[in-house]
C-alpha cells in the first residue's frame, strides 16, 4: 500500500496556499465558536492529517443535503470539505452505476474497515419489511446493517436520517425511521451517531465536524438530540440579529408592512426560531450572503425532530396547531346537557329530601319521653 | 455570475438599528491595551454577534479608514484594512463569488494572513530555484 | 419523548382535552348553580337588589381597611400575585398571540423585560404566601390537599414560564412545552378545586350586596 496522502499535499497539489487554507480555517473556527486565535493551529493540524475515508448512503430523501453539501465548484472556500474527506461512495456523485456501483461500495468499506465515516442521508422506511425504499434491490435497512459495523462514526446527514424528517411526518406511510431510531430499537450496530438535522444541514456543519474529528480525533460534545453543540448550542433566536426587536415587541404584522420594511421581529408571522437550535443565524446560506430571518421570512424549524407536523409555517408559536372551535363548540353542548342533568338531579334530590321530610310535632317529644 | 450581479441593495433602515456597537468598541480598547502591554491581542468574530446591517455601518463609521489596505488573493479574496485606530484591523473572508464568510477585526501588529507561512516560502524557494538552473 | 414531540402534543391533542375539561366543568357548574337557585324571598324589598350587588361586585375587590396593617403579608401577597399573575397572561406578546388565536381579540403588549420583572415579583409572593400558610399554625390546621394542590397550580405556569424565558433548567423546547402542559394543568383543575373563584367570585360578591340591598341596607 502506498503511503497515505497527507490533507497538505492534497492542498499543495491543488495550487491551495496556506493563506488559504488558514482563511478556511477561520472561517470554520468562527462557525465553530472558537476563538477567532484557533484558527492558526486547527490549520497546522490540518494540513498534517490524512483524508478521511467517507461512504455516503442515501435512502428516503430528496438529495437536497447532498445538492448543499455539494452546491459549490471547486476549489472554492466551501468545497474544501471535498479536500478534507475522500468521498469514496456517493451514488449520485459516482460515475459508476449499477453492478459497478455496488461493487465500488464493497471495495471501499473492505479497504477502509472499521476507519470510514458513513454518512447517511435520508430516513429509513421499516414498515412492510421495508420494502418502499430498495437499491439494487436490497431494502435501505439491509444495506445499512451491512455498514455500520465497519464504520468508526456515522454521521447522519439531514433531519430525515436524523429524526425521520418529512418521510417520518404524520401519517409516515411508510414506517420511516431515524438512524438513531434504529439504533435505540437495536436493529442496527450502535456506532458513535452525530446527527446533523437540517433540511438541508449547513454545509459547512459537516465540515466542522470532519475537521474537528480529524484535528482532535475525537466526536464533538452533543446535545440532547445526538446533534454538536458547537453548532446547535443556541436557538435561532437567541443568535438572531433581530432578537432586540422581539425584546422590545416590536414585531411584523404582515410580511410588507411598516415593521417588516425596518426588519422587525418576525415572531407573529410564525417565525420558528424561539425553538429552533441551529446555526443559520452565524454561519448563514449561500456562502454566507444571509439567512432566512435577514431574507424576511421567519424560520421554519427545519433542524428540529417533526417540524412538519408543529402547525402551519405562520401560524405563531403560542397559536394552537389545530383549530378549537369545534371541540370549544361540542364542550360547550357537552356542558350545558351534563350541567342541566346535575342540575336537575341536584333539584330531584332536593325534591325528595323535602318530601322525606315530616315535621318534628309535639306527639314526638312526648313519645320520646315515655320510656 | 455571483449574486453580487443581482442589482438589489440591502438599504440598512436607521430604524434596524439595534445599538449593540458601544460594547464592541470597549472590547477592542480592552484587546488594544492588551496589545501595548503584554503584545498579545486578539480578535473578534463579527458573525457571531447579532448585528444589522445599519449596526454595521455604525461600527464602520466609528473606527474610520486607516493608512493600509490589502487584498489577499487566496480562494477567493480577503480583504484586510487597518482602522484609523492604529493596531485595529478589519480582516473579511470572502468566497469565489465575492460573498463575505468571516468578518473579523483583529487587534495586533499585523493579521496572520497577511504574512507568508514557511511551507508557503519553501514552494516559493523550489519554484525560485528552477527558475535559476541553466536551461 | 423528546421536547419537541412533547410541545406538539401540547399545542395540539393536549390544549384540546384541557379545554373541553375547562368548558365542561365550568359549564356544569355553572349551570347546576343556577338551576338550584335559592330559595324564593317573599318579603316586600326595601330597595334594589342590583344596585346592592352592583356596588359590592366593586367594593369587596378593594382592599378592606384595616386588611394591611392585620394581616399584612396576606395583603400584600395576595394583592401581588393575583395582578401580577393577570399582567403576565395578559399582556405579555406570546400570550397575547395564544389568546388572539384562541379569540380573535389582540391588544397591545407590554415590553418583555417589564413582563419578566412583574412574573418574579409574582413568584415571590406565592412563595410567601405558600410559607405563611405553612408556618402560621390556624392557616395550616385550615388547609387541605385541595388548596396545595390550587398553589401548585397557580405557581407552576408562572415558575415555567420564567424558566423558559431565562432559559433555565433544560432547553427552551422541553421548557416552552412543560409551561403550556402547566397552563392546561391549570385549566383542567380550575372547575375542580377552589379555583373555581376565578369565575364564582364576581358572583358571590353580587349575591353579598344583592341581599342586603334587597333588605335596604347598604354593604
């Protein structure tokens, strides 16, 4: 076997300076809430680290994580995650199809046993043996019990490998599950899990978890939903630049009024970012131009488990998410049938009282007295 | 085409002005006297606090334009300027497309990206030495 | 059950079964009291009965005098939560949203910060009350289960919600839900302990002046 490349010679090669790089550091350190001094040494370690070997599996999903992890050309600032890892199974990325595609898959889980990361995009479909998501034939549960024992971490790219997401969302006509559902349930190998839930995750997320786990060979501290703190750690709103606004209840009514045009709170347009934890507000889209709340439209929770099933995308947070009126109309019928009934069975009950009633005569106190 | 081809401006309303820029400033005296002293100083990631554009501006405004001004070609360009406070840099990363990724001030002598890192030096050395062999 | 899951069913099936237990108990109530009525009074009146009870319906929600200076912190205690416990859920935004929502009517709110302030204030005087229902021997011998089980009641929307304000305790998901899940608590027990008095007690006070204004006497 060959010497294995080091990330700097593959930078080298590529013509990528170490101002570069150490540009890409920084910008990986600011995400990562690091301070901003990091960024020199993260660099220097990760110049001197090989690439990690990564196998990506897609199941019930919509290839949106993949079109944002991948949106880029190369060699630019958010491609360098390309440099970093050595993508060695992606269907929609690999030339190879069929027999030949599958064949790559084996190869590269063989070579790279028990080191790989495995990301999986995607929820996985468990109802009627599986059957309403297959590749090549092989249901996505299968494939999946295949890998993950030769994997070192997954990494389950996505709300819907992370919390079963859109093919997850009431009715879930297809049983789909998360990895980690699957997991806890025992019908996969427990692995170290990262989730990183977004529809679609940031792409420089992924990356952060990558240099972080080729810089400190270590997973980074998650939270409650198996997702890294450092990029999960605060809600949208407590990051959001419009927060001051919320304090001081100055908020949009409508999404072309006065407060919506001085860029106001967009809390009562539905805004989701109260419960969403994210880091769209700090690392924003599309290379950094702006996030949704800066666009004018208020968060939709999408990295948070069942966020399609939490009410319409505008109804605000305190509203219900279904209408009252109905049940309000019926426990109000309800009430004033069951309120009459005792009612009237409390008057009955008086009724009877009254009748049962004999006054107290004088006869009585003096039969009292006889004996 | 970037998205710096798209002819819409952000116009920063006065009224999206938040007023979080006087705690900014008294963290770079801190770091500047920091700087002085001990000749360590640090810096501050922008993107990471919660500041509008008219915020911004604010900030822009109230640390100047200084003597130097340097873009740094590298994956896209890096704009580096020094403050009208001496020792006071705005560092901004941006992408291929002209979109700004990192927003930093840094407070020290001179920002690390602007020197030349010895790996950098020795391709600079390989490439300088064939070019002088006799060919 | 993971925080989110918990806040959907809050929003959702939970706000529901609270509701209709609050209608229905309230409505049953309600409509058995009045069906029982009390007892005709076939004595000529002396004066009005409406304006007796009018009146009483505004003059026993003021304090009494003398109430300070006998039992100060009841006073105290008692005036303060119950408005302060009224200013949070009424004017404060998100609640503003729920209730506009739920009734169609919004009204303005009042700054964050004030609401935040006004809540630990009425914290603090539940605690207080809570103590010296402990501590003074006659109000202990009085109480029941019913009238803890009222405090906690009362307490705990209050106590999560300023929780999940400050982000304290657990995130803000799982704390946002614990807080509605309180207030549905809240709901539910109101037409079954002696918080019933947040509707009944404009009816006593009227009955209270009805009689007596009834009999010509002034109250």
């Amino acid at each position: 076997m060959h010497e294995p490349e080091t990330l700097g010679d593959v930078l080298a090669k590529r013509g990528v300076s170490r101002r570069g790089f150490l540009k890409y550091c920084a910008t990986l350190a600011s995400l990562m809430a690091l301070p901003p001094s990091v960024a020199a040494q993260m660099a220097d370690k990760l110049t001197r680290a090989t690439r990690q070997s990564v196998i990506y599996l897609s199941f019930q999903e919509c290839t949106g994580c993949l079109e944002s992890l991948s949106r880029t050309h190369s060699p630019t600032l958010e491609g360098l995650l390309f440099d970093l890892i050595s993508l060695d199974y992606q269907e929609t990325l690999l030339a190879a199809a069929g027999h030949a595609a599958e064949e790559a898959r084996a190869n590269a889980m063989r070579a790279n046993s028990g080191k790989f990361v495995l990301m999986v995009d995607g929820a996985i479909p468990l109802k009627d043996g599986g059957v309403y998501s297959t590749i090549a034939g092989r249901t996505n549960i299968e494939i999946l019990k295949e890998a993950v024992p030769h994997a070192a971490a997954v990494i389950a790219v996505g709300t819907c490998s992370s919390f079963g997401g859109l093919p997850h969302a009431n009715p879930n006509p297809t049983g789909a599950v998360s990895v980690g559902t699957l997991m806890e349930k025992g019908l996969i190998e427990r692995k170290p899990l990262i989730n990183v839930s977004g529809c679609p995750p940031i792409p420089v997320v992924i990356s952060g978890v990558v240099a972080h786990f080729l810089t400190l060979g270590t997973l980074p501290e998650l939270d409650g939903y198996g997702r890294p703190k450092v990029f999960f750690g605060d809600t949208i709103h407590d990051r959001c630049y419009r927060r001051p606004f919320y304090d001081q209840g100055k908020f949009a009514k409508t999404f072309d009024d006065e407060g919506a045009r001085n860029g106001w709170c967009l809390y009562e347009l539905g805004c989701k970012g109260p419960t969403t934890y994210n880091a769209c507000a700090t690392a924003k889209w599309n290379g950094g131009v702006s996030f949704p709340i800066e666009s004018g439209h208020g968060c939709l929770g999408c990295s948070e488990p069942d966020f399609w099933d939490a009410g319409s995308f505008y109804a605000p947070l305190p509203a219900p998410r279904a209408p009252l009126s109905a049940a309000a109309g019926a426990a109000i019928a309800v009430g004033v049938a069951a309120g009459a009934a005792v009612g009237l069975a409390g008057l009955y009950k008086r009724k009877k009282a009254q009748q049962a009633h004999t006054k107290l005569t004088v006869d009585d106190l003096e039969t009292e007295k006889k004996p | 085409m970037s998205l710096r081809d798209i002819a819409v401006r952000v116009e920063a309303s006065p009224a999206s002005r938040i007023g979080g820029i006087r705690p900014i400033l008294h963290e770079i005296r801190t770091l500047l006297a920091a700087l002085i002293d001990t000749g360590r100083g640090g810096s501050i990631d922008l993107r990471s606090l919660p500041l509008s554009p008219a915020d911004f501006e604010a900030l822009d405004a109230a640390l100047g334009e200084g003597e130097v001004r340097a873009t740094i070609r590298a994956l896209g360009e890096t704009r580096v300027t020094e403050t009208a406070i001496h020792g006071v840099w705005r560092v901004t990363h941006c992408n291929d497309g002209g979109e700004a990724v990192a927003d930093l001030i840094e407070v020290c002598d001179a920002p690390e990206i602007l020197k030349t890192h010895a790996a950098d030096a020795r391709v600079g050395l390989a490439k300088l030495r064939t070019r002088l062999e006799p060919g | 059950m993971t925080g989110v899951e918990l806040l959907n069913w809050a929003r959702g099936p939970g706000l529901q079964i609270a509701l209709v237990v609050f209608i229905v108990g309230v409505a049953i109530r309600f409509i058995e009291m009045w069906l029982l009525g009390k007892s005709p009074d076939f004595a000529e009146a002396r004066g009005s009965a409406a304006a007796g009870g009018w009146r009483t319906l505004f003059t026993r929600s003021l304090p009494m005098p003398g109430a300070l200076k006998r039992a100060p912190l009841v006073f105290l205690g008692g005036y303060v939560f119950h408005i302060g416990f009224f200013i949070t859920f009424l004017f404060y935004a998100p609640h503003i949203l729920f209730l506009r929502a739920v009734t169609g009517f919004s009204w303005p709110a009042l700054p964050a910060y004030l609401i935040d302030v006004i809540g630990l204030v009425s914290i603090a005087a539940l605690v207080a009350v809570l103590v010296h229902r402990l501590t003074d021997p006659v109000r202990r011998f009085l109480s029941r289960t019913g009238d803890y089980v009222a405090w906690a009641a009362t307490f705990l929307p209050l106590l999560t919600g300023y929780f999940a304000y400050h982000r304290l305790v657990t995130d803000y998901t799982t704390m946002l839900a614990l807080h509605v899940l309180s207030f549905e608590l809240l709901l539910v027990l109101i037409p079954l302990t002696k918080l019933m008095h947040t509707f009944t007690f404009a009816v006593s006070r009227w009955y209270n002046g009805a009689i007596a204004g009834r009999k010509g006497v002034k109250v």
